[in-house]
C-alpha cells in the first residue's frame, strides 16, 4: 500500500505526539512528568473538540474526564498515562 502526503504527515503528527508523551516519563516515581503527559493528552482532546475536567480526591494524580457532545453512541475510554 502506498502512503500519500497526507498519510505521511498524519504519521509525523503520530509520532511527535507519542514521541512528547515517552519523553515526560510519566511514572509515579516523576510526578512532573505525569503532569506533562496529563497536560499533553488534556490539550490533544481539546483539539479534537471535547471539553475535558480534571478530576482528583488529593491523594493521587488527577484523571481526565472529556466529553464531546453529538450523535450516536457514547462511548468511554480509559487509559494509563503513567506507563
């Protein structure tokens, strides 16, 4: 299968976007890295039109809540961005 200039460019955005995540070294050992990842993946979803709330009782970092209104089916995704 041959890749167009789109494909290529859609891979590149791909690959920057999982290459900033691994960079942050988001583990419970590096808070401030899953401060990063949490901020990066939060910005992403915004970009994509879902309106996104963090969500912590205090003791452990926050997790993302993102909603997208429209039609169809909701659906739920849950994810670690800590590994």
């Amino acid at each position: 299968m041959e890749r167009n200039s789109t494909d290529n460019q859609v891979i590149a955005d791909m690959r920057h976007r999982l290459h900033a995540l691994v960079e942050a070294r988001p583990t419970p050992s590096n808070r401030a890295g899953m401060d990063a990842a949490r901020a990066g993946v939060a910005r992403q979803l915004r970009e994509l039109g879902f309106s996104v709330e963090e969500v912590s009782d205090g003791d452990v970092p926050p997790i993302l809540v993102a909603f997208r209104p429209g039609a169809g089916t909701p659906i739920g995704m849950a994810g670690h961005y800590d590994v």
